[in-house]
C-alpha cells in the first residue's frame, strides 16, 4: 500500500481490503473514524499524529470494546499496514487456553520467550483476552493468561518487544480476573484505544 496517501484515502483502501477479506457486506462506519485514525498512525509510524492522540510508539496497543464492534476485524485489517519488523500474529485467547490443556506450561513460553527462547520473539495480538478460563494441567490449575502477560511485560522492559490485546473487560475486571499485578503491568504495556460502550454490534 502507498503510504503517500491521506487518511481518508487509507480508510477507503482498508474498507476495500475489509471487503476481501471478510466480504462484501463489510463497511467502515463514519463513528469508527476516531478508532482507526489512532490505529493507522500507530501502525504506520506517524510519530506526529500519535503525539497529538497521546500515544506511545514504545508501547502495545489494547482495544478495548463491547461485544461485535469490530475489534478483531480490525487488528487484522491493520496487519496489512504495519512494516514488516513489527508484524504481528493474532492469537484468540481461548486457543491458547485449549492448548494448555493438551501441552501444559511449554505453552506459557511458546507466547512469552518462544520457542528454546528464541533470539526474536514474536509480536503477538491475543484477540478476545478474558474468554479463556482458569484451567488445570495435571491437577494444577494456572491462570495462562495472566502468566503470559507477566512474561510479555518482562520482555517489553528488557528489549522493548511489544504485544497487542482486544478484550471485552474494563480495568476493573482485568483485575478481577487477572489480578492488580497484571493490570499495573498493563498500564505499561499497552495504549488503550476504547470504543464507546454503546457502540453498534456489526456482526
């Protein structure tokens, strides 16, 4: 894609790769606007106008949201802008948690220092965070996430590795589910990008 082109022109390019990818019915909505202008200036770069949104280029990128607004379909239509030394895999929250049940706590490392702790660990996006559940590997029982998280933060501050995250929950039940020690690790790790409560379910 030409990076030359103007946000609106950038808007109409994701809709039309929005409609390949996911059908002709797909649409970006005019209040969405706000949402993917702080998207597209992450993802591409655009150290000026994160400055004006506030964002931190250093940082992940957390969308927060209700049910069916868009979030996945998002992070996935933004693959397709990022240069390719921050591109980043998705990876649903309740796949990571089935494969712990099967693997046990290999699992844990695969998503924090990959695999025999590879030199480049992977930038991940785990879509939908707080579907998964506690879960138990040989009697024991392991908040995956949470552990995950932690690993994820260790490797932000040592080599500045990021990691994305759509979820449902508010700061309130991130602590809840995940404990203060996550959500205070989450204020580092992550911009938050919210939707409005009330926004439309698209699906």
């Amino acid at each position: 894609m030409n990076t030359e082109l103007t946000y609106p022109e950038i808007i109409a390019w994701l809709e039309t790769k929005g409609q390949e990818l996911f059908g002709d019915h797909f649409k970006i909505i005019e209040e969405d606007y706000p949402i993917i202008y702080k998207l597209i200036a992450y993802f591409l770069k655009d150290e000026q106008t994160c400055f004006q949104f506030n964002i931190n280029l250093n940082k992940g990128i957390l969308i927060n949201g209700p049910v069916g607004c868009g979030k996945t379909s998002l992070m996935t239509l933004m693959k397709h802008l990022t240069p390719t030394e921050y591109k980043f895999i998705i990876k649903p929250c309740r796949d990571i948690s089935f494969e712990f049940i099967k693997e046990g706590y290999d699992v844990i490392h695969r998503y924090s220092k990959g695999k025999q702790q590879q030199l480049d660990p992977k930038i991940y996006c785990f879509d939908d965070l707080g579907l998964e559940n506690n879960l138990k590997y040989y009697g024991n029982e392991c908040n995956v996430m949470a552990e995950i998280l932690l690993s994820r933060y260790d490797l932000y501050i040592s080599r500045r590795i990021q990691t994305h995250i759509t979820t449902n929950l508010c700061a309130s039940e991130i602590e809840t589910l995940y404990g203060n020690r996550v959500r205070s690790r989450m204020r580092e790790l992550f911009n938050l990008i919210a939707y409005d409560t009330h926004a439309k379910d698209k699906r």
